[in-house]
C-alpha cells in the first residue's frame, strides 16, 4: 500500500508491529527458545550468554551509526532492517555452529537497533492522539507475548530449528503490516528526526556553551549513565528469567513466564503514560523503577511457579515504561536524536550485563539476579538526578 494512502488509523498499529519485529521476535524470540537449544545442543550457560551478548553489541551498532550521524533513520533504512531482522529469524535454524549463531545475533541485532530508532524517533510526529504513542511502544510486548506463546504452544512437537522458522515466518507477515510506517524517505541534516520539519536553533555541541546547554548537557549525561545502568540492569533479567524457570516450570513451559511478561509489557506504554499524566513524570518514573527493582529481588526468590509469575510481570510492566519516559525526557530536553544516543548507551549497558553474568556468574544465576537490583536501583538514582538537572517539565 503506498504511504500516501495508508489510513492513518493504522499508523500507531504500524509502528507497534515495526518494534514487534525488532525486539519481541528479532531480539527476544532468543529468550524462550535458550532453554531448549540448551537441552538440544548441550550448551552451558556460557555459550547463550556471549551469543546474547553480539546480538547487543549488534544492537548498540546499530542505535550508535545513527546517533553519531553515519546513517539516516529514513525509509530505505527502516525497511531494510525490517527484510534483515525476518531473514536472520530463519538463519538462526540452519546451523548450530558457534560462530555462524554469533554472527547471525550480531546483524540481527544491527537490524533491531535500526528499526528501535526509526519507529520511536517517529513516534511524536506520527501520534494523532495521546494514546498513539501508547500503543505504538506496546508493540514491543506484544511481540514478546507473541515470542513466548510460540514455544509455549510449538515447543513439545517442533525442534529448535521449526520454532525459529515459524516465528520468522510471523515476522514477515508483521513486516508487511508495519512496511507503510511513516517514515520520511530522506531526513535533512540537522533536523530532529522525530520533526524533520524545523532546524534546532540551539547548537549542542558549541565550543562555547550558553549556560542553558550547559546544564542540558550535564544532565543528559546523567540520563545517559542512568540509562546505561538499566539497560545492563533489565537485561540480565530479559536473558534469566527463563532459565530461572526452567527447573520450576520444565524447558517448554518455563516460555510460560515469557508469555507473562510479553502481557504485561503490551499492557505498560498505555498504563505508564496514565499514571504519568496523573501523578507527573517523576513520580511515574520513580515508582516504576521501584517496581522494577522489586521485581529483579523477587525472582531471586522464586523457587514456586507463583514468584516466578509474579516476577516476570513486573518484568514485562516495568522496562518499557522505563524506557519510553526516559526516552520521552530526552526528546523534552530538546536533544537532537535523543532516542539514538540514549539506546547507545542503553546498548553498551546490554553488552556489559550478559557479559559480566557469562564471565563471572554464569553459574549463580540468583547472584547475578541480585547484581541486575543493584543495577537497576543506581540507575533510577542517577535518572532522577537527571530529570530534575534537565528541569523537565514534571
């Protein structure tokens, strides 16, 4: 359908599915399906944590070329990575080897941090309503719900292998849907993408910075560590949560936790945005992260099905809450691609997480659990810092 045409009733549809296809399936589809390439494959633990850990490094790449201007978040970028993301879903299943799964993650994980940025910096200029934002960052959820109820229902009568041709083959069809996004064909240089209409009028890299740019950029800074911190905190419960819940739920069920979480996720953007809008974005934010933390200590917990469960909601209803607020406050801020540069550094804090977890914890899942809390609680400290230097609007 050409965009020209497209109805606009769809667009935050659209978008949902565009962020589906990049983190529910191309990024996440990996965390329900470990543990049964574990038992399959006879991995460690070792071998999924740092092929998790390209599939970031991938990611960070792919938000830090557009954030440092090397490539554009324009249309051909965005439908490409759509193509990427569906074909590296089925490369996963043609081999085992070590090498061939890390470098499929690695540009699989290039083609999600494309389309993260090309669907949100978007987002303001394609939302018609309030809640259009809302349901556009949903889609993140849904597609981990999607992600979870495939292994759930495919994975006691299809190997490894069918379960990542089937969820590529559910990839293709949301990329059809989510290929009229409205994304411009070219952004003009020194423009917000999320406008592309007006040039900023402040200069944020000046030899010679005006005291406001000043503290914009201190606190950017500070958002920008705190963001850091989450993205290594969260996403060491992303990539557990699962094993954790194998022992508990058994290889197949335990995607039932991942089921939970895509739920709760897709239920999040429209929820937070509310909450935000009653109590102000602060509060919003600090509760959120309080939950979040809560939630990385309850799962240290969770030896029963109900702790788990538990544990994975507020998993699932707490991360993109995190990051669409924090994403929000930088956009506020008037900060040009601030979705780009605050997913680099949420990126390198994925790399880092796994990392550390494969290097030093991969054998106390619980501790390192209990490293993501602490994570997760420096961030909110330094996020919070950041919010009131920034003097947003709260």
């Amino acid at each position: 359908m050409p965009e020209s045409i497209a109805r606009p009733a769809l667009t935050p549809v659209r978008g949902a599915l565009g962020l589906s296809v990049a983190m529910g399936m191309g990024r996440f589809f990996y965390t329900p399906a470990l543990p049964l390439m574990v038992a399959a494959l006879y991995w460690s633990s070792a071998p999924g944590a740092w092929i998790a850990t390209l599939n970031y490094v991938g990611y960070f790449i792919g938000t830090l070329v557009i954030a440092q201007g090397w490539v554009e978040p324009n249309r051909f970028v965005y439908r490409l990575s759509l193509i990427v993301s569906t074909v590296g879903l089925a490369a996963v299943a043609l081999t085992p080897n070590l090498i061939w799964q890390g470098g499929i993650r690695t540009i699989a994980g290039i083609a999600s941090g494309l389309i993260f940025v090309c669907v949100t910096q978007r987002i303001p200029a394609n939302s018609r309503k309030p809640r259009d934002g809302g349901i556009s960052y949903g889609g993140v959820g849904f597609g981990i719900l999607v992600s979870g109820a495939i292994v759930l229902a495919a994975g006691s009568i299809a190997d490894w292998r069918q379960l990542w041709l089937i969820c590529a083959a559910v990839s293709a069809v949301f990329s059809i849907i989510a290929w009229t996004w409205p994304i411009p064909a070219r952004i003009r240089p020194h423009t917000t993408p999320a406008e592309a209409a007006e040039p900023t009028t402040t200069d944020e890299f000046t030899d010679t910075p005006t005291p406001f740019e000043a503290n914009r950029r201190r606190a950017m800074a500070l958002l920008s560590t705190g963001y850091f911190f989450q993205g290594g905190g969260y996403i060491i419960i992303g990539t557990y949560l699962v094993v954790l819940a194998g022992p508990v739920f058994g290889a197949t069920a335990a995607a039932s936790t991942w089921l939970i979480a895509g739920i709760a996720t897709a239920a999040s953007p429209l929820t937070w945005s509310a909450v935000a809008a009653r109590i102000g974005t602060v509060k919003a934010l600090t509760l959120c992260y309080c939950l979040q933390v809560f939630g990385a200590l309850l799962a240290v917990f969770g030896s029963t099905p109900f702790v788990l469960i538990i544990a994975a909601a507020l998993f699932g209803f707490t991360f993109i809450g995190v990051v669409m607020m924090t994403i929000g406050i930088g956009t506020q801020m008037g900060v040009t691609n601030a979705s780009a540069k605050l997913t680099s550094w949420y990126s390198i804090g994925q790399i880092v997480g796994p990392a550390i977890v494969a290097a030093a914890l991969s054998e106390h899942i619980a501790a390192a659990f209990i490293a993501s809390a602490i994570a997760l609680a420096i961030a909110m400290a330094l996020t919070l810092v950041g919010v009131l230097a920034g003097n947003v609007d709260r």
